[in-house]
C-alpha cells in the first residue's frame, strides 16, 4: 500500500525506546542489512525486507536517500509466492501414483509415511518454481521529531511482521497508538491520580 495515492489506509506507531544519537547516522546500513532479496529464481515461498520508499526495486539507497527533512522513508516489501490447492492436489495424487507404479514394480506393497512426505515436498519445490511471487508493498514514513512511525497497513499480520523486522533492523521497540497510547502521549507531564483516572476508565456501550 503506497501514501502516494489519492487515499491510503495506515497505521501509526509510537517508538519506546530512546533513540541514540549515534542511530541517525547507521539508518542507511541498516536497512541495506535487512533490504528485500528476491526469490524469483529460487523455491522459497516467501521473502521480505526493506527497500527504498520510491522504488520497490532499489534496495541500495543510491539514487533515492532516506532522508527527507525531520522525516525517513522507506519501504517494507513482502513477495509471497501462493499455489493453488487444486494444483497442488493434482500434482501430488500423480506423483503418489507414480510411487505405487514403481513400488509395484519392486514388490513393495505400500508408501511409507516418511516417504509421502518426501514426495509431497519434492511436489511443493517444483511447483513453487513455476509460479512467480507476487510483490507488495507497504510504505514507512519515519517522523524523528516525535518519534511516531505511519506503516501503510491495517492488516495484523503486516503489523506484526513490519514490528518484529523494525525492531530487528533498529533495536527499537515500538507499539501501536491506540486511542489509550494517544491518551497518555497527550497526558505527558500529567498527574499520577489523572493517569489512574484513565486506566479506570471503562468503554462505553452503545447497543
């Protein structure tokens, strides 16, 4: 999903840990240290990392820096490479077929439990090269003003990921703004009794 469409779903995220000084400088490496590799030529069902906010395809930083003022930009791309069941039914009933062919052949009775499953990942791994993955991608924008991140994203799945490849990436942890997260950011400096007032706070029903 890009912020660079008419209208963009997005979810905002607060950054918990204080951010060293020396990290603004090391942004680069980092993400080339984590960036997308592709998996065109290769049998894996999936892969993902960063690239850079205006190409997808640019995962050196060379021509696109992340820098935009008080701001960083980059990208998170996932390409997931999907079979359908149906072939990957029919695939499997043939080669299952061929083993009882060749069993018979050798006197052999029946297919072992190890064996099918040998044969069921040998079928995954061919059919997984004749289908190419299909990319994504899911934009960042970085404020280092008030520490908040926007991920072009809602999915939870995509949340998760982009949460655990950050705090990977940047040794930072960080969490979603709730409306409670937004409460307390807007409370900073408060009272302790104001801050129990919330927590005791129960939501409304309105059915």
């Amino acid at each position: 999903m890009s912020f660079l469409k008419t209208s963009s779903s997005f979810t905002r995220f607060r950054i918990v840990d204080p951010v060293p000084q020396t990290l603004w400088g090391e942004i680069p490496d980092r993400l080339r240290r984590n960036c997308f590799t592709d998996i065109d030529e290769l049998p894996e069902e999936r892969s993902f990392g960063w690239t850079t906010f205006e190409d997808i395809l640019n995962t050196v930083w060379d021509i696109n820096p992340v820098e935009k003022g008080s701001y960083l930009t980059f990208c998170l791309r996932l390409d997931t490479r999907r079979v359908p069941p149906a072939v990957i039914k029919k695939h499997l009933a043939l080669a299952l077929m061929r083993e009882e062919s060749h069993n018979r052949e050798q006197g052999r009775k029946f297919i072992s439990r190890e064996r099918k499953k040998e044969i069921k990942e040998q079928v995954m791994l061919r059919l997984r090269m004749r289908f190419l993955p299909i990319p994504a991608e899911f934009q960042v924008v970085w404020n280092t003003v008030k520490s908040i991140l926007y991920f072009a994203s809602t999915q939870q799945k995509m949340l998760d990921l982009f949460e655990d490849l950050f705090i990977r990436t940047f040794e930072l942890h960080i969490v979603p703004l709730s409306p409670y997260e937004l409460a307390l950011m807007n409370m900073e400096g408060a009272s302790s009794a104001l801050q129990l007032q919330l927590d005791a706070l129960e939501p409304t029903r309105f059915a």
